[in-house]
C-alpha cells in the first residue's frame, strides 16, 4: 500500500513522503553520533608518549613523559629518551626539541622511565628513573635546568637513589616513579617507588637527600606510580594498584602520614597493562593526566599514549572517579 501511494505522487512529493515515513519510524530516525572533536584523546599523535608528568608556570602547561619506540608486533619497553610539550590551553600542544637522554648520565645505562619536574628558586630540577650501569637494579637520577623546556644536564655527576639503598623489598626494580613536591613550609619530599612505596626529604639544593629513605604505610596494593599534589589543604598520594594497574588515592594532612586510603580514582587505561598519572589545576578547572595503548592500530601496553580527562573534587575533599573519554577536554581559557 505504502508503495503504490508513493508512486502515484509527484518526484518531490514522493520524496518528502518518504522523509516523514522515516521520521516516523524510531529505528531509521536514529541519526550517526558526531564525530569527536579536534584534539580529544589521545593528545599527542604523531608519536608515543608514556608516564606523563606535568608542571604549571603561569599560563602554560608544561607536559614530560617517556617516549615508547618498541616496533610492533614486540611487546616490550624499550624507552632511550624523554619528551617535553607545552600548551596554554591544553588541547594545542607543541612539541620541543629533545630535552634529555638517558645517554646524558655517564653513570645510566637504559630505560628512560618515569619522571618529573618541579621549580624551585628559579631553576628546574627533574627526577627521572632509570638503569644503574654498574649497580643492579633501577636507579634515580636528576638534572637541572635554567628553563622548563631545557636543556637539562645531570645535576650530580651520580644516581641519587639506587637499589642497595632501598631494603622494603628484594626486587631490582622498586626505585623508579619519582614525585616530588614541595611543602607549605619549604621542605622537599621525593616520593617513589614499585611494591614498596618510598619517601625521603630533600635538602634545598634539591640534589641530596636530608634523612633517612622511609616506606609509606596505608596503601593497600600499592604496585608502582605514585603521585603526590596539594589542594584545599589536603594532599594526595595516588598510585598505580594491582596488575593490569588502575589508579588509587589516599589522602593526609601531612605528607608524612599518616595516610588514609580513599579508593580509585580510574579503572584499567584502555589497552594497557599499566597506568600512570599526573593531576594538576589549571585556570580553574582540575585535570587528570595518564596513558593508555588506544593510538591507532598499533598502541599497545608498550607503545603508549597520553590522555587527559577532568578531574573533580567533593566537598568534603574526596576525589569522583574520573571518566576517561576519546573527547578529551575543552580548550581552557
């Protein structure tokens, strides 16, 4: 019946009668979602970037991470360098110039692993994890700079931290992930770690420690990562849970504890077995930087890719879990 009405109108009406048949219909009237926006996630596409770390100064966002160039099909790490990016609105990013290797410590031998950066009294100082070339196990070296983007060169000549220093565990690899942060007082704190969550003072050159390395208590199933930031008063100590890794948090008053676990902040990043974070605020808003494997058909847990999702706190200071998204956020202004 429908047909042999159709077919009786004019072309034009036959069309228009066929438009409000679909409409009608629930099924057909669906329309294709919009595609995602300019930018999204992941935010850098033209190579592999891993364990994101991220300073603010002023205006701009100043994004370091690792850089994966394992070729596929291999699933392995395989990391040489760091990578620097900056942003004033975190959607356009611009990449400079290589500010690190891990050829640049004589005393270094691979794995340029995770790392960060923060400013103290007009120099930049970045703590970076890697392979002790003549003492077994990870290692925690850092260089200094007179600007953000580099160059950077080894501050010290030497590791500041290597595996027979630490004794909470017995594997090779639990010093890596430095954080660093410095408190309302002044003092510096580098926090790492893998199974065993570490943390020391550091004195005001930011290149030695001042006490003794301590083992962090109230992380349950702390396996690597962790983060250490202020906001509202409180600070957090987020890290990498179990294996594939999801974030946790806890929170304190004092970044010497003691330590309340407050549960996840995100689930398993897309594609990879691990998952690295850096939170920041940034002209009003909070952010939540990580890596997942989801760039093209070749991310991996071994060729990763930084992410950036909104991050939001409660009123009572506790953290909402954050929704990771291919949208990615808005341009901020």
């Amino acid at each position: 019946m429908l047909r042999r009405i159709l077919s009786s109108l004019p072309p034009a009406a036959r069309l228009a009668g066929l438009g409000i048949v679909l409409a009608a219909s629930p099924a057909l009237a669906q329309t294709a979602a919009p595609a995602p926006a300019a930018g999204g996630n992941p935010i850098i596409k033209t190579k592999y970037t891993a364990d994101p770390a991220a300073l603010v100064q002023g205006g701009t966002v100043y994004l370091y991470t690792g850089h994966d160039v394992a070729p596929a099909p291999q699933e392995r790490y395989e990391m040489h360098e760091w990578l620097c990016f900056s942003s004033k609105d975190m959607v356009n990013w611009t990449e400079h110039p290589v500010p690190l290797k891990v050829s640049d410590f004589t005393w270094a031998k691979d794995d340029a692993w995770a790392s960060q950066v923060i400013a103290r009294n007009g120099k930049f100082y970045w703590y970076l994890a890697m392979e002790h070339g003549t003492i077994r196990g990870k290692a925690i070296g850092v260089a200094v700079a007179d600007n953000p983007v580099g160059p950077f060169k080894d501050a010290r000549g030497s590791a500041l931290i290597t595996n027979d220093m630490t004794k909470a565990t017995g594997i090779s690899w639990d010093d890596i992930d430095p954080t660093v942060i410095i408190d309302k007082g002044g003092q510096a704190y580098l926090f790492w770690g893998n199974t065993a969550c570490y943390y020391a003072k550091l004195k005001a050159n930011m290149t030695e420690l001042d006490g003794p390395i301590q083992t962090v208590q109230g992380l349950p199933r702390f396996t690597e990562a962790p983060w250490v930031h202020e906001h509202g008063g409180w600070y957090y100590l987020s890290y990498a849970t179990e294996f594939p890794e999801k974030i946790a948090y806890a929170m304190s008053r004092s970044l010497e504890g003691p330590w309340q676990y407050k549960g996840l902040l995100n689930e398993i990043a897309g594609n990879s077995n691990t998952n690295h974070q850096a939170i920041i605020d940034f002209k009003g808003k909070s952010y939540f930087i990580y890596h997942n494997g989801g760039m093209n058909e070749k991310g991996s847990s071994y060729r990763r890719s930084v992410c950036i999702d909104y991050l939001n706190y409660n009123k009572d200071g506790t953290i909402q879990r954050v929704r990771m998204t291919t949208e990615g956020v808005s341009a901020a202004k």
